[in-house]
C-alpha cells in the first residue's frame, strides 16, 4: 500500500535523533507464524555416510554415521529502535477515530548506504519475552496494539546496528479484499481523513499531506478491477492510472475519490495480489 509519510507536515512517530541502543543480549525467540517472512534462515544440512552393506547372512545391524552442521545467517532482534509507548498511542487513536477502518503502520527506511532492509526482523519487547513482528518485504509493519507491553515501556527491536534505520508513518486500509464495495470506499476515506486528522498537531496541519482518493493497485498494467452486483458483471474497471505505494515502487492503480455515481451496494472482485492504497 502507498506510503503516507508524515513527512515534515506530521509528527513523525520515529524521532530520528534517538539513537539505536544495544541491549543485553535477549534469547531467539521461537519461531511463530507472524515472523517477518523476509528473514531467512538455513535449515541445517545432514550428511549420512552408511557402512557398506553386511551379507544378508550376517545377524549384525547396519551402522549409520551421521554428521550435523547447522548455520544462520539471520540475527535475532536485538537492538533498540526505539520506545513503542508513542507509537502504541498514535496507533490507538487512528484504529478508535477511524472505527478500525485504518490502521498504522512504519515504514523502516535504511539510513546508511550500506544498509538493507530485505532480511529486517522486528520485535515488541516489554517484560516478557520478545513478540515478533510480521514485515512486509518491502520493511512495512502495521504497529500492534499492546496495551499491556506500553504500560511496561516496552520498545521495538531490530535486527540491525545502532542508526541503520529511520522510520516514516504510514496509514492504511484495514478491510478484507472480499469486503469492498463503493459504499466501503466512501467510508474508509472518510474515516482516514478524519485519523490522519486527529493524529496531526493544529500547527503543523497547514502542511500535512491529506487523504484524497482510495486505490486498488497492481504491480504491472494489464489487470482490471470487476464492478459486480451479486452474481451479475455490471462493468470491468483498468488499473491502468500511474502511482507508486508504501515503499516508493511504482504502481499501476484504479482510483477512487469516494464521489462515484456507482449504487453503493455494487461490489469490487480484486485480481490475485491486488494492494489497496489511500492516496
């Protein structure tokens, strides 16, 4: 989904000054399915080396030597980003005003020129152990909302060195891909201009990025949106207009603007791997 940068005209909620800090080295947390899918890691390799085969007379069993090697390059969250109580809050207000129609997310972004973020891990640390955090390829995370882990000054870790990373605020859609329809639309860009709204100081409003029109994306022309009522095609909508998403790559989008003349109750069937953005 398209990047909204809080840029100048939004507090950002990552303060580039705060300096990554080391801690204490904290235990590999186990593997969980919300992990980041952008880390890999190298299964270990076993070698089998069997005795030569006894003549079937022979009564003794076949003795097998095995030898285990495991490596990984991958590394564990274990450097402070920065405090999660800020983040936890912003976060809070935009899913309360938008009655969950959007969410927030950070955008991590390299800050040195030797820096990657294509096996970037994230993790929610309070007192407990750390809580993976799933990233997008692209170094997108949607910021959980852990009332318990902010209440304990809990903090993001990353798998990275001290000040390899910067963060911007991006907002997003929180809607299943089956439950779209003009209607929807509407209302999602309504609920986001009121969040991006709420979250923006009085002074800093003035130069704050608005919301404007909702779009449904694909990473190469060619793909088409499909306008249904029931079961019924009423029309077959292009992704042909140019823009670019959360991470800056260009896109292929149809756009909305929430003033369409289409009947509300009329459906969208999104192509396979299909983003929806607020532009």
């Amino acid at each position: 989904m398209r990047t909204w940068i809080a840029g100048a005209g939004l507090c950002c909620v990552v303060l580039l000054g705060h300096a990554q800090e080391h801690e204490t080295p904290l235990p590999v947390p186990p593997a969980v399915p919300v992990a980041s899918a952008s880390a890999e890691v190298q299964a270990p390799q076993q070698e089998v080396t069997e005795a030569p085969q006894r003549e079937m007379t022979e009564a003794a069993p076949q003795t097998v030597t095995v030898t285990v090697t495991a490596t990984s390059d991958a590394r564990a969250p274990r450097v402070r980003f920065t405090a999660y109580e800020e983040s936890y809050q912003t976060a809070k207000k935009v899913w309360e005003v938008s009655k969950g129609s959007v969410v927030m997310a950070l955008r991590l972004i390299p800050a040195k020129l030797n820096a990657t973020i294509a096996d970037v891990r994230v993790a929610l640390k309070g007192n407990g152990a750390p809580i993976p955090v799933k990233v997008s390829p692209g170094g997108v995370f949607v910021v959980p909302l852990n009332a318990d882990v902010a209440a304990q000054d809990g903090i993001f870790l990353v798998n990275k060195e001290r000040g390899e990373l910067t963060a911007s605020m991006v907002i997003q859609p929180a809607v299943e891909r089956d439950a779209w329809n003009v209607a929807r639309i509407a209302q999602v860009l309504h609920d986001a201009k009121r969040a991006v709204q709420a979250i923006t100081p009085w002074y800093k409003r003035p130069f704050a990025k608005e919301v404007q029109s909702l779009a449904f994306c694909a990473a190469e022309q060619g793909s088409s949106l499909q306008l249904v009522e029931g079961e019924q095609l009423i029309a077959t909508l292009p992704m042909s207009e140019p823009a670019v998403n959360d991470i800056n790559a260009p896109v292929f989008c149809k756009i909305f603007d929430g003033e369409d003349k289409y009947p509300g109750h009329y459906r969208m069937v999104l192509p396979e791997h299909t983003t929806v953005l607020l532009l």
